[in-house]
C-alpha cells in the first residue's frame, strides 16, 4: 500500500455531491486535495491542466458537462487520471465500471482495475442491493413484475430542491417522476439485467438526508417454496464479506415504536438491508436504508477511489 499522497480534483465542488466529497476527503490519510481557482473552473485549458497533475478526478457535474470533461482526460491517453463520475452520463456504459463493488467479484475487480468508474445513482444503489441477491441465488427470475417503493430527503433534490423545503409553505411529502421514467430506473434495469421495467415509484419527505428503498414481493414469485428466514439467510451470506453493508436481524434497526425511519444512517457510507415477512401471508418486503449523500453519492465516490488505487476500502469512511 502506498504512502505516498494521490492527488486529486474535485469538479463540481461546490454542487451538494461536490461539498461532501471535500469534506470527507479533508481527513484522508493518502489524499492531497488540489486547490481550485473557482474564476477559472469553465477554463477548459485550466481544466486540462488539472486533469494532468492530478491522480484521481471526480466530476460532480451535470450530465453534459461531465461528457465534456471526460473528452478532454481522454485526450491525455496514458496520462488521464482516475475519472469517478457522479453523473447518470456513464452509468449504463460498457467500458466504465459500475461503482457499487457489493453487487459481485466482477464489480469489484473492474472498479480496481478501472480509470473510468461511474457512481451509482441513490436510488438505484437501494434497489440494486436488494434485487441482485434474488437473482444471482436463482430465488426470482429477471422477468419478475418488480415494484420499487422509495423515499429521500429532499438534499437528493439539489440547491434547489434544498431551498424549495426552505421556504414556509412547502408540501411535506410528494411522490414524484409520475410518468414512470425516473432517471435510475434504467440502471437498475441494465446492471440486472431485468426484462420488464419495474415499476418505480419515487418519493421525497421533509427531512434532508436519508432515504428507504423497498420491494415488495409475493412468494408465489419464487422459483421454489422458501421462507421469510431462507430470505435472510441468503442475504446474510451475499453480503457476509461487504464492509459496509450489514443484514439486521429480525426488528433490529427499529424504532422503540417500532418503525423504520430513514435518516439513521446519515454522513455515513453504510447501508442497511431489513427482511419484513410474513409466512401465513407469504408476502415479504425488503427494504434498504442508506445516506442518499453517503452510500448514495459522495461516500460511495470516494470507497470507488479507495478500491482503484489500491487503499484501505474503508479510508476516510
């Protein structure tokens, strides 16, 4: 492992991914964080100049800008950085790898060996960590009807979402993306290689950080008769090894009433997976929790920059 410090270039970081970033990486051990000129930071000669001193780049940009940015490291051939990307540009990309190691040993491989890694939308990191057990045990099939029940706090929403719950009339909790077609949907249908579009149904509350992503399933779904503990077991053992993710037991992560709330996890990079089941019934629902600006975003970024450069997963985490 080495000793020597990375230097690395934060894209965007005064946007709401940006700024985590920052902040997380002030405390890293084997990370010299490049000084920015903000006057210049559309200068693309500046910009280019940046992407050749630095070792890692992360771009916390619109789509199109990130696109543009990618361009010009691409230009530098041998000498282009570590590009982690935070934008939905590259997310369904054959020749970026997919930043959420936990889905399997082929993730996590391509991320460490990769100079071009794509961060996983938050969302699609809830429902991605929770469908791809099923499949790769084989439990449901890639034609199963999914339906993804979800809810974030509103910092998901950027600036403007952020200053839209600022002011005094605001609604406390909307569904929104009533036309099916949210950004995520299609990643998480590519990287599970699903046959049927599930139906997403995305919400924002009043709180700013957190978020829950739930599946509900019927056991007729399954390939084989199986229980509310066989379930369990299976994601036990899927995630027996992730250094972030953890599998609770029974009630455990509950509220002293009983409830799962979604901000438990927040400014940290952990997620959480809950088994609700009822045998008699033979329905289940399976739901995540996570920090939609840490496993979600800027802490998922920066274990992609751990893997790649060959550090401790867990470093400035």
């Amino acid at each position: 492992m080495s000793k020597i410090k990375k230097n690395v270039f934060i894209d965007g970081e005064v946007g709401t991914t940006g700024l985590k970033v920052y902040e997380k990486l002030q405390n890293h051990p084997n990370i010299n964080i490049l000084s920015l000129e903000q006057s210049k930071r559309k200068d693309l000669d500046y910009k280019k100049d940046m992407l050749s001193y630095c070792d890692v780049a992360f771009l916390c940009l619109p789509d199109e800008s990130s696109r543009e940015t990618v361009g010009i490291a691409d230009k530098l051939g041998d000498k282009s950085p570590i590009i982690i990307d935070a934008s939905t540009a590259y997310r369904v990309n054959v020749d970026w790898s997919y930043g959420l190691p936990e889905l399997g040993k082929n993730y996590r491989e391509r991320i460490a060996n990769s100079k071009r890694i794509s961060v996983p939308g938050c969302y699609s990191t809830g429902a991605n960590v929770i469908i791809k057990p099923l499949l790769e045990y084989k439990i449901l099939s890639n034609d199963a009807p999914f339906i993804i029940n979800a809810i974030s706090g509103y910092s998901g929403g950027g600036k403007s979402l952020i200053n839209y719950f600022k002011k005094k009339n605001h609604e406390p909790f909307f569904l929104y993306s009533l036309e099916l077609n949210h950004k995520h949907l299609r990643e998480i249908k590519y990287h599970n290689n699903l046959k049927l579009n599930p139906i997403f149904s995305p919400s924002v509350g009043d709180f700013i950080q957190g978020m829950i992503v739930s599946l509900p399933i019927h056991f007729s779904w399954f390939s084989k008769s199986i229980k509310t503990k066989d379930i369990q077991d299976l994601f036990e053992m899927f995630y027996s090894n992730s250094k972030f993710i953890k599998v609770l037991k029974n009630r455990e992560g509950l509220s002293s009433k009983g409830y799962l709330r979604p901000d438990n996890l927040v400014n940290t990079n952990f997620l959480d997976i809950s088994i609700f089941g009822n045998d008699d019934n033979k329905q289940l629902i399976i739901s995540s929790r996570l920090d939609n600006l840490g496993k979600g975003a800027s802490g998922a970024a920066i274990q992609c920059m751990n893997i790649a450069l060959g550090l401790d997963e867990k470093s400035g985490l």
